[in-house]
C-alpha cells in the first residue's frame, strides 16, 4: 500500500450566525435530508418577513450548516413579565456536532428574544432525546411541562405526515436588556 505523505490535513473553519436570507431555504432542506420540512421552513420564512418568527442560521461558506426557529408569541401588549418566545427546530450537521454550534445558536437566540424584551425561552425535547435535554439544561432550562407532541403537517410532494412525539418542555427566564 502506498503510504501518504500528509495523511492528516487540519482546517479550520469560521461559523458566522444571521437571520435566514431567502437564498438558504432550498440550502437549508440539507440536499434531501429536509425536503419533508419545504413547507414549514417556506412559511417560518415568510412569518419573518412580518417579524413572528426568526430563523437563525450558523453559516460556513455561505452554506446554513446548523439553524434554530424562534417563534414570538405574543401580542405586542403583552406585559414584558409575561412575553414569552418559543424555540424549535435546532440541528447542526452531522459532522459539525460537537463543536459549540448547537450551545451558540441557542445563546444567539436567547440575545434576539432578550433584545426583543422576551423573558421566556421555552423549548420542546423529545422524551427520547436525551443528548439535547442534557445540552438544554446544561444551559439553564428547566422541566416545567409536558405535551404529547401530536402534530401533522404537509411535506413537499403534498403528503399529510402525522409526528407523536412526547415531549418535555423546558423554560428559561431571560435577562432583559
Ligand atoms: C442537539 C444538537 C443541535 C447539538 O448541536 P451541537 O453543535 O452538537 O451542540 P454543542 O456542540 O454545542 O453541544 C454538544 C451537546 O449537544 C448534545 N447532543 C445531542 N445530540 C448530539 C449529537 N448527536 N452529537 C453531539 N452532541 C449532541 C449533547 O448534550 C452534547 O453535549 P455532551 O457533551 O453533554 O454530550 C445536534 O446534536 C443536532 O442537530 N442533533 C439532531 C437534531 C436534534 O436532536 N435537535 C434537538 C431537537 S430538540
């Protein structure tokens, strides 16, 4: 066997986070791997444009390898004691896990919605995924609830998929600006 000379290359990368601009939603389906999601990425986008929600993408190369949803739910007149914001959708590619990625979306995200003047972040787990409960209440979320996750949605060939999934839900009360 011919033996390499340099079998071992290290780079390193730069990660760079920002609102989802409209060339990243076909990115963003992760060649395939998020098709079933076109619709739901399509319209959290298009409630950004009216500022209900918010896609924060982690950005290498102009490619979104890693993104999390805010959903803001409340009306503008809510008291500030009681705004609450709603985060979702977290994932980072496979071969970037790991890194901090995941813990800086999640931090970034928390700064928009205190900026916002949002004092609750609540985020839903699945029961079964114990690595993101973990990384959750490693960053101070706490179990306050639970839902039985039943959803449905329409994936990108028009299909209706049903999603139960039990789920924790966990809060964290923000400091505001
Ligand atoms: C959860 C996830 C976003 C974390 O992103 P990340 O960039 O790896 O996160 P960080 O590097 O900041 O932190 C790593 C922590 O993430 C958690 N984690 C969960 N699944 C993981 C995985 N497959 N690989 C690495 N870490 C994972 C762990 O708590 C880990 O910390 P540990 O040292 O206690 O094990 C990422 O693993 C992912 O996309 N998973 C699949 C989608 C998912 O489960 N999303 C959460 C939905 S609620």
């Amino acid at each position: 066997m011919t033996a390499l000379e340099n079998p071992t290359f290290r780079v390193s990368i730069s990660v760079h986070f920002r609102a989802a601009v409209h060339q990243d939603l076909p990115k963003m389906e992760w060649y395939g791997q998020y098709a079933h999601y076109r619709n739901l990425i399509r319209r959290a986008y298009r409630e950004q444009q009216i500022g209900k929600r918010l896609i924060l993408v982690a950005d290498s190369n102009n490619f979104p390898i890693g993104n999390i949803f805010i959903l803001f739910l409340n009306p503008e007149n809510t008291p500030k004691t009681e705004k609450r914001a709603y985060l979702y959708s977290l994932r980072v590619m496979e071969m970037f896990r790991g890194c901090g990625i995941g813990t800086q979306l999640i931090q970034e995200a928390e700064n928009l919605m205190a900026n916002r003047h949002y004092r609750w972040s609540t985020i839903a787990v699945a029961k079964t995924n114990h690595g993101a409960q973990r990384l959750y209440e490693r960053l101070g979320y706490e179990i306050f609830g639970e839902d039985p996750g039943n959803w449905s949605y329409f994936d990108h060939e028009g299909r209706a998929r049903q999603v139960q999934e039990p789920c924790w839900l966990l809060q964290k009360e923000l400091v505001l600006r």
